[in-house]
C-alpha cells in the first residue's frame, strides 16, 4: 500500500484502484486466519465459529461481496491507497467503514480470551506475546471508532492510519515474541502453541 508500489500495481488493472479492492481481501483473509488461529489454544469457540467456520465465511463472503458493491459505485479516477483521497465522498467512506468495522469485529472475538490469557501465570513468553497481540487487536477496535468519528470530524483520517500501522506493530511484534519462544524452548506446550495457558 506504499503509494509509489500501489500506483505501478494498479497501473495492470483496467480499473483504478482495483489494487485496494485487493487489499482489502488479503487483509480480510490475513486478519480472519490470524484470529481462528488465535482462538484454537484459547478454546474460543465462539470466535472459531464465527472465522473458520461455516458462519464465520459466511460473513466474510457477505462483507466483502458488499465491499464489492461498494466499490463499483465509486468514481475515483487517481490512484489512491485506501481511496484517502476520495475520502469525502459518502460511498468511499462506506466503503472503508466496511473494512474497518469487520477488522474490528474480528479482532474483538479474542479480545476476552487474550485478556484472561494474560493474567494467567504461565511462560513470559506466552504472556508476552498475548499482551502484544492484545494491544494490537484493541487498537484496531479503536481505529475504528476513530474513522466513524472522523465522517462528523473531518481530519481524523491520518489519525487513524496512524493507529493502524501502531496496531500491525503490536500484532507482529507478540507474533515474533511467540516465535522466539517457539525456538528458544523445546516443552511441547509451548511448541504446540504459543498462547496456550499452560506453563512450561
């Protein structure tokens, strides 16, 4: 999404800023994968149903069939990641507001495990690592209450990129602490998961 390597991709589409709607399905994908990986140690069964089962596709065919939609009603002539640029147009903002929002719904099925996986006593590391992802998932919850506010704010918009790439840090940071852990120690319950709640 670096607008020099967006605008040389979206060049290859008939259609601009196709390349965001592209994004916005390898986001969709990425975050829903994450989540139902999350919420199998963490015996979250609600989550697991509402990602990688039926119900939980059934959702993401929905949401991204109305990003879809969404995005055939938009007129934006000039490359824009994120259509940034459009942002003041009704359907552009919709058409985020989509995306933010179902990040922040799955993001907020393991809100509750995590936390209750954090105050467990277990290994640093799994402690570590949940923190982290905690931060990052309750960050994307909060950027999204940042852009609906922005739509009677105007202005919040790079706000809210900005917590967005502090919420990638956070999520990729406990996902690297779980990876250190994974390869600094041999126990099967901390191979088998790193968030699982049992120590070492």
């Amino acid at each position: 999404m670096l607008p020099p390597v967006y605008t040389a991709i979206d060049g290859m589409f008939v259609r601009t800023n196709f390349t965001d709607l592209f994004a916005k399905l390898c986001l969709f994908l990425a975050v829903n994968i994450l989540v139902a990986q999350i919420a199998k140690p963490l015996k979250a069964t609600r989550a697991l149903q509402l990602t990688a089962a039926i119900p939980g596709r059934l959702i993401l065919v929905l949401v991204y069939g109305l990003e879809m939609i969404l995005f055939a009603l938009t007129t934006t002539d000039i490359p824009s990641p994120g259509l940034g640029a459009y942002m003041g147009d009704p359907v552009v903002f919709a058409y985020n507001a989509v995306t933010v929002l179902y990040v922040a719904f799955l993001c907020s099925l393991v809100i509750g495990p995590l936390f209750q996986q954090v105050r467990k006593a277990g290994h640093p590391f799994q402690r570590w690592s949940s923190s982290l992802v905690l931060a990052g998932f309750s960050l994307a919850i909060l950027r999204a209450m940042v852009f609906l506010v922005g739509w009677v704010a105007p202005g919040l918009y790079e706000v809210g990129q900005s917590i967005s790439a502090i919420s990638a840090l956070f999520v990729v940071s406990g996902l690297a602490c779980a990876w250190l852990g994974l390869r600094k120690y041999s126990a099967p319950a901390i191979r088998q998961s790193h968030l699982r709640g049992e120590s070492a």
